[in-house]
C-alpha cells in the first residue's frame, strides 16, 4: 500500500533523494525530461509501477495515472468502479 503521495520534478536530484527513490527503479516521465534520470531503469510505458513509486508520462496520462494511484491505495474494483462513469478506457 502507498503511505504517501510525493510530486517529484525530474531530474531534480534533491528532490529524488528526499522522495527516497532509489537508484535503478523502473520510472517513466515525460520525453522532454527522459535524459536526465539516466540512473534509473526509464520505460516509455504511460504509468509505471515499481515498488511503491507510481509514475507517468504527462498531462495525457493523467486519469491512467490517478487510476493506478486509486488502485494501489485500494483495489483494482475500485478503481474499475470509478472510471467506470468517467468513461476512460482501462489499458
């Protein structure tokens, strides 16, 4: 389960190392910012999970991004239960 939500700049290496993310975790980001998180496993998937750190790409991944966050603080149902009415296409 997530115990805290944390927004961290890429690239920011004090913010990094306060959000306590650790070297080789697999992230995703933006593209524009995708060369400077060289010490970390980048995917160009739109969210990405690892661990206890969810990240995403932009502005277009928000609903998958708040999704995946409803799921890891609750359940997959849940998280079906509210998209559901938004209309958002599950991935």
């Amino acid at each position: 389960m997530v115990s805290a939500i944390v927004v961290v700049a890429p690239g920011n290496e004090e913010m990094e190392a306060a959000a306590q993310i650790a070297n080789g975790s697999s992230v995703t980001s933006h593209p524009s910012v995708k060369d400077k998180l060289t010490h970390y496993n980048y995917r160009e998937e739109r969210v990405v999970v690892s661990g206890h750190l969810i990240t995403s790409r932009g502005p277009g991944t928000t609903f998958e991004f708040a999704l995946e966050i409803i799921k890891q603080l609750d359940s997959s149902q849940k998280a079906d239960q509210v998209a559901g009415p938004m209309l958002v296409l599950k991935s």
